[in-house]
C-alpha cells in the first residue's frame, strides 16, 4: 500500500503500522499484475444496516492506469457489500476520479449522483475537515 500511495499524486503516503491498521479494521483490496502491487482500494461500511460502503481511496500507479484496474477494484470491494449503497467523494477537479465513478456505476446499470456533503460523516468518507472532496452516491436499492 505505501508503495502504491508513493506513486499516487493523490494519496497521503501512511506508514506500515498506519496501513496495517486499515488492512485489519477496513476492507481493503489490492491489485496486482503479475506479482507487482498496482493499485489498491480501501472501505469501511456505515454503522447500521442501511447505511452505505463508503469508498475511502482508490489508487493506481500510473504505469498501470487506463487498463481496468481501479474498475476492477471497485467492483471487488462492492462485492463485498452486496446490499449497500456506495458512497465516494471526489474532488471537482479530479477528472479521472469522477470519470471512474461515472463508469462504475454505468457497469452496475445504476446512476450516481451528488449528494450534500453533510448527508455523511468525514471520518466515514475517509477525508478531514480541511479537505474539499464531495460525495457522491450510488443507490442500489
Ligand atoms: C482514478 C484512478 C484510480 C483510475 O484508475 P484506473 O485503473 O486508471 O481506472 P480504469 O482503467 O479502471 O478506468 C475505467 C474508466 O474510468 C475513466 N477514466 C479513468 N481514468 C481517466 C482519466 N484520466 N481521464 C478520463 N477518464 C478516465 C474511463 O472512462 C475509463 O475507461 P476507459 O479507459 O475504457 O476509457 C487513477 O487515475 C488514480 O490512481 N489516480 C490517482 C489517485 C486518485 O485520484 N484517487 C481517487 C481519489 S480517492
């Protein structure tokens, strides 16, 4: 994981213990091609039933990008979650974020849409007060 968020633009670079907690308390996916990591991804569900899968971060190295590999990752922690909406915040101006999402919920055959930031917590979202993500929501119900 600290290899992929070294070669990430967009993820904060944790150390082994910090990764380590996240790999034992949150659903966390990792990506490989032929024995290399190459991307990861990382959720935690809501407290309740009906709350949703909160996707917390996605990365992949750039050297694997544009080959299905973030699609993937977000398909394998939806699976794992069969029954909850998703939630997913992105900056604005994280163009491949935002078109990832998009492709994501197109492959569920769901739509995706903005939802207020105050509908959830920022700890669930997986990002701090000072940050400016948004959150987005695909409902599957
Ligand atoms: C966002 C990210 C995870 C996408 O990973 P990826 O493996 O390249 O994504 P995929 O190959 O599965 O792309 C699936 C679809 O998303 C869209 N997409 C992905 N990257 C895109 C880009 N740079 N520009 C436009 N559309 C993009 C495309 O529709 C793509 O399908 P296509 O390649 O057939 O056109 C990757 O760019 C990344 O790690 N970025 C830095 C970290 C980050 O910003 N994470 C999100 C914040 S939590």
């Amino acid at each position: 994981m600290r290899w992929i968020q070294a070669d990430s633009e967009s993820a904060t670079i944790h150390d082994v213990k910090f990764n380590s907690a996240s790999i034992r308390e949150k659903t966390v996916v990792l990506a490989d091609i032929g024995g290399c990591p190459v991307g990861f991804c990382q959720a935690v569900t809501g407290r309740s039933l009906s709350d949703p899968l909160f996707v917390q971060m996605i990365a992949v190295v750039p050297a694997a990008r544009r080959r299905g590999v973030g699609l993937a990752l977000l398909a394998a922690v939806a699976s794992s979650e069969p029954a909850r909406d998703i939630v997913m915040a992105t900056l604005d101006g994280n163009v491949a974020a935002r078109a990832l999402n998009e492709g994501f919920a197109r492959s569920l055959g769901l739509a995706i849409r903005r939802v207020p930031i105050r509908s959830y917590r920022r700890s669930e979202m997986g990002f701090g007060p000072g940050e400016k993500h948004r959150p987005w929501l695909i409902a599957r119900a």
